[in-house]
C-alpha cells in the first residue's frame, strides 16, 4: 500500500469514493424495495440493487489490481491508503444506510407520496454516482489507464439508465399522488362549485322590464277606453 505512486494512489483514493457509495446504496436499494408497492417500480430496484452489487464487486477488483484496498469510506489522499482494509459497512455506517430509506420513505401522507419521495432521493444519488463515474473515467484516461477508464464508462451506462427511468417515473408518481389526495373536483384548476348570486343590477333591470310591461299594458286599455266613449 505505501509503495503506491501519486497515480496510483489518486485512482485508488476516486475508485474507494465509489466503492463506499455503492455498498451504501445497497442498504438503502434494499430499504427501498420493501416499502414500494408499485410493481413495475420494484422489479426495477430489484434490477438495480443487483447492479448495485455487481458495481461495488467490479470497483473492488480493480483497486486490488492497482495495489489498493477497499474500504468503504472516502478516502482523504494517499496517505490513507495505508488503513486497515473493511470487507464492507461498519456497523454503524449500516446502521445510518438501513435508517435513511425507512425515514425518507415514512414522509409523506399517503403510499404514493412516500414512493415519489424515494423516487426522487434515488434519482438524486444517481445523479451522483453519474458525476463520479465521469471523474473516474476522466481521471484514467488522462493518466493512461484504460482498464479502469472502461470500468468507470460502463457503469455509468448502468446508472444513467436508472437515472433515465426514474426521471420518466417520477411524473407518473406524482399523478398517483394527485389521484390519491385530491378530489376529482379540485384537480385541473377547478375549484369547489360556486353559488350564482344575481346582482342588484340584474334585479333592477329585471324590475325596471316588468314595470314597463305593465305601464304598455295599461296604456292599451286606456286607449281602448277612449275608443269606445267617442263611438257611443
């Protein structure tokens, strides 16, 4: 370990950044899929927590292979590389993991509102994990290594598609949320139903056509009237 170079130890110090993520994620993937009722939406994180796996397995080979050791906390620079290694989370690195899904998804006052908030802290973290990947990626390639330049490039395919499913889900949750909370008659700008009041206006026209019907109608009588007083 202490005989890394400053290249080495650089790539070693980026790739733990992402090795402690992804066994972080794990915990809080597996939180997650136990409170997710959508179907189509759970069979994805399922996907994706195997992907998860597999991401933390494939960093963790290529940071032995470049002479390091996996650890599951950001690691400061290359004078840490020389810490005692972890097979995975602490107990209480998991112990805050398994807490963060669980809380995130109690907020909320209805299921639907509690998976869109999941939703959208997992889009957040794969958003994360997007901009990590690119630093790797760009990091190896500008110091020559390949290998680990092709690691970062295709997990980062992973994750952007993950991020591109929760961008297209999100909305749908937030309809169900919609549904779920409020009433038919609220929704798509309308507002509770409104009592017609007619203005004084309204009454006095009203009332003015009326009085000027009956002052007509009088009017025709008397002319009738006078008719038959001058035919007598």
């Amino acid at each position: 370990m202490s005989n890394l170079n400053a290249r080495d130890a650089k790539l070693v110090q980026y790739l733990n950044e992402a090795y402690g993520k992804e066994k972080r994620l794990e915990t809080a993937l597996q939180a997650h899929i136990g409170l997710t009722t959508r179907q189509p939406y759970k069979k994805r994180l399922q996907q994706h927590l195997s992907e998860t796996k597999n991401h933390g397995r494939m960093v963790e080979r290529r940071i032995k292979a470049l002479g390091g050791v996996a650890e599951t906390v950001s690691v400061p620079g290359p004078d840490a590389l020389t810490g005692a290694a972890e097979a995975g989370l602490s107990a209480a690195q998991r112990a805050v993991a398994l807490a963060m899904g669980p809380l995130r998804a109690v907020r909320g006052t209805s299921g639907p509102e509690r998976m869109l908030k999941n939703a959208k802290t997992e889009y957040s973290e794969e958003a994360e994990e997007i901009a990590t990947y690119t630093a790797i990626e760009s990091l190896a390639r500008s110091v020559g290594d390949k290998e680990t330049a092709m690691l970062a490039h295709e997990i980062r395919g992973q994750e952007e598609r993950m991020a591109r499913f929760l961008e297209r889900l999100i909305p749908q949750l937030t309809t169900a949320v919609v549904k779920e909370e409020i009433p038919r008659q609220l929704r798509n700008g309308a507002g509770p139903p409104r009592r017609r009041i007619t203005s004084g206006r309204s009454r006095t026209r009203a009332g003015s056509g009326s009085a000027g019907r009956r002052t007509s109608s009088g009017a025709r009588r008397s002319s009738v009237s006078s008719r038959r007083r001058s035919s007598s």
